[in-house]
C-alpha cells in the first residue's frame, strides 16, 4: 500500500540531507509553515510596508548595504517600488515577513523609468538584441530585492522545525538536517512566485544583476541565468544576466521537471515550455528518420535541441 504523501513527508525529515532531495515533499513541507503574498503596493498596504520592514532589515542591518540612517521610518525603499509587483513570504504561525522579492516593470504610461540595474551596466543593456527589448511582443522586467533574511529566517524556522518534530511521531528529530531541506526552498518558492507575477502580467524577459552564488543555487533546480557581461562590483560582485522565460522554463523542464512542476504549477502557466521542449524532440526524431542516421552525436543534438527551443 502505497504511503500517504503527508506522511511520506514527514518520513523524509528523518533521512539524511543528501544534494538532490524528493523536491514535491519538500515544497508540500514549506506550504505547510509559510504563505506566500503576492499583491501591487496600493493594493496591499499593509503587506507593503511589512515589505520595506523587512528590507531594511536585511539591507541595512544584516549586510549594510543601504545606510540605515537614510531610512527614518525603517523601512527601506526606492523610486522603482511603485513599478513594481511584489512578493512576501511569511511564517503562517508567528506572520513574520521572512523573504521577499520585486519585479520592476516598464511603466504602462509610456515614460521611461529605466530598470534599478541600468545605471550599473548600462553598455550591456543598450547592446541587446531586438528579442530582449521592450517591444509589443516583449516585455522585459527587473527582478530585483531578492532577499531572505537571514536572522528571521533562523528564528522562524527553529519554531517550524519543532513543530514537524511534534508531527513526525518519533523520538528523534534531526533539526539540521529538516532545516538544510528548507533552506535553499526560499530561493525556489520566491522565483516561482516571480515566475506567476509574469505570467500574471505578460512579462517575457528578465533582467537582473545576480550574485554567483545565487547562480549557485539555482542550478540546483536547474535555473540557469544567462549573463550579458563580465561581473560588476555593486554589494559584491554580480552578473548582469537576461533571459527569455520561455526558453528558461523550457531548459528547466528537460533537466528537473519537479523544479519545473513547481514554478508552473504543473504547467496551469508556461505549460508551453514543456510543449517546447517535446516539440523540438519530436523535430530531432524526425530528422533522424530522414537522413537515416543511426544515432546523433550527444553534443550535436544538445546543439540542435537548443537551437530547436529558441526557434520554437
């Protein structure tokens, strides 16, 4: 008899943390200890202002990336925020603000406003093909404020962690372990939600200035960030990086589908990446009735899939 997965979930805090854990538990797990906001800044004021509590918190205190005196009212912000879509994890429990993220979109009257990222990487930017430009077919943004607090995030997650000890039902708990599976799924979960929030509001391109280890962690889900340019040195070093989503989903698809099942909600959005990607297989196997050829080289049909992709 199969396990339930609630309890198989649980088996799971038990087991040793290993580099490619069961992704489906662990995102089941997380939806049980946090929510997820997603709301436009006049929509949702208070969510905002807890927003900007939080970043000021992680960008003022706990890395010193702002100065703090700049912010009075504790509560750090731009003039990009009025841009932008935002997103707030926070612990169902306690309703601590734990992680959060922004999209800066291009302003809908027509006035350039310009990206957060521009005047750090300007010649990049100015340099892009037609394809990653504001257009009416493509619409770009600048996902940006991506931040997990690192203090809060520790204290929420020793009360979330006892919890599941309570739930497991038995003697032993391994915190460390339960803690690391949690750890990396803000930064899945804060890109999903970025990932709906373009859906949501037809973006097709990102853009972002993007730390390696960041970069780091998201090849683990298989996201892989396409850089324009060598690093710049802004609160360390990062890359300023631009992608189609349509062609990121879709490598996502082939390399980790459950990454992938999770940041389309098994395809209720983006299920064309997935299409895709099996689309571009079927033209391969096509091609390989055609010219007969018995097998094609690994490294030609990566080749080839990927020129398939983006052609798609």
């Amino acid at each position: 008899m199969p396990m339930p997965s609630h309890a198989y979930c649980q088996s799971v805090s038990q087991q040793k943390f290993d580099d490619t854990p069961d992704l489906p538990c662990i995102h089941e797990l997380f939806q049980q200890h946090f929510k997820v906001f997603e709301f436009l800044p006049q929509e949702e004021p208070k969510l905002f202002e807890q927003t900007l509590a939080l970043r000021y918190q992680i960008y003022c205190l706990e890395n010193s990336f702002e100065n703090a005196s700049d912010f009075p009212s504790k509560m750090e912000m731009d003039r990009y925020d009025k841009y932008s879509v935002h997103t707030l994890i926070c612990h169902r429990d306690t309703g601590e603000a734990v992680a959060t993220v922004r999209l800066v979109q291009p302003n809908s009257s027509g006035h350039h406003h310009g990206f957060p990222m521009e005047p750090h990487c300007n010649a990049s930017l100015t340099a892009l093909p037609k394809e990653s430009q504001l257009s009416s077919q493509h619409l770009p943004a600048e996902i940006s404020r991506f931040a997990v607090s690192k203090s809060v995030r520790q204290r929420v997650m020793k009360i979330a962690s006892a919890k599941q000890a309570g739930h497991s039902g038995r003697g032993k708990f391994n915190h460390t372990a339960w803690d690391r599976l949690l750890y990396s799924q803000f930064t899945l979960e804060l890109f999903a939600a970025a990932i709906r929030l373009s859906d949501k509001h037809g973006i097709t391109h990102w853009y972002s200035l993007t730390s390696p280890a960041l970069l780091r962690t998201l090849r683990r889900f298989g996201i892989r960030l396409t850089s324009v340019d060598s690093a710049i040195d802004h609160r360390g070093m990062r890359l300023p990086c631009i992608d189609d989503l349509e062609t990121l989903l879709t490598r996502v698809y082939r390399t980790q589908p459950d990454a992938w099942n999770i940041l389309t909600n098994h395809g209720a959005i983006w299920g064309r990446t997935r299409r895709s990607y099996l689309n571009a297989i079927e033209e391969l196997k096509k091609e390989k009735v055609r010219t007969k050829s018995e097998t094609i080289p690994p490294l030609h049909f990566e080749a080839r899939l990927q020129s398939q992709i983006a052609s798609a």
